[in-house]
C-alpha cells in the first residue's frame, strides 16, 4: 500500500512538472516603466517593422489600483485587453497573462510578433474593457468598452 501511495504521489508530481513546461511566459514587463499606461506610449510609438524580417515589440501594461473618471472615485477591478486589430499579415499577439486580464494595481505585458511580407502603414487599434467598481458604491460594478487608436 505504501508503495502503490508513493508510485502515485511521484507520478502525480511528474505531470504536474510537465504541465508546468507548457506554459513558458510569453513577454517579460520592461521594468523602466513606472507610472500606470500602456508602455511605449503613443509619442514613443512602435518599433519600425521591416519587410521578410521576424518582428518583436513588447507593449508594457501598468493598471492603476484606482482612478477618478467623470467626478466618481473608482477602484480598478480589472482591464481585459479583447483584442488587437489593425495587425498586419503575418503579425500576431499573445499577452501575459495568458487570458490578457489586468487586474487593478498589476503590470503585465503584450507582444506583437511574427514577419510581415507586406509594406504600408498600419494604424494599430487595441479593444480592451474596463471593469471597475464605485468607492462609494462598491456593490455596483461597472464595465466600458473602449477602443486605443493611438499606434
């Protein structure tokens, strides 16, 4: 019986280990940035992609714990980055964390990546959704829809 229990534990603990491999981070934050936004911001801009060549920008997200919109103290529950549109072909984008979901007082990160065969200017559109409560209201949870052109 207790080497049936220990067989167990150990093949429990090597799947676990394995399920672990599978889920390597997909951007690092740059931790220069500070201060609440989404880093580099649109002064700075994106990284000049070229033509046939890979391609990689990392966009740091800081979310604030609280703000103050329209007269009304929030608390940030969350920003949901829903989409990036405006991406040309052969780019793509994988946030950390995983469900791109940044929780209130949190930094995490998106990476743009892959190799482009065609040339233009493309104006990058982020959709993302804000989740907040009221200070003075905390069981009223609200959430706005908004739309980054700023790339």
């Amino acid at each position: 019986m207790k080497k049936a229990l220990l067989l167990f534990a150990l093949t429990a603990f090597f799947i676990m280990g394995l399920q672990g491999l599978g889920t390597a981070q997909v951007c690092t934050p740059d931790g220069a940035y500070t201060q609440p936004g989404i880093w580099p911001d649109s002064i700075q801009d994106f990284d000049t992609a070229y033509q046939c060549l890979p391609y990689t920008q990392i966009l740091t997200v800081i979310v604030p714990v609280d703000t103050f919109a329209q007269g009304v103290d929030l608390w940030i529950d969350s920003i949901v980055v829903t989409g990036i549109g405006g991406l040309p072909p052969g780019m793509t984008y994988a946030c950390e964390p995983p469900s791109c979901g940044f929780p209130g007082g949190s930094t995490g990160c998106v990476l743009i990546s892959g190799t482009s065969m065609t040339t233009g200017i493309y104006t990058i559109v982020a959709y993302v959704t804000t989740y907040v409560t009221m200070k003075t209201f905390p069981w009223l949870a609200i959430s706005q829809s908004d739309t980054i052109m700023d790339y």
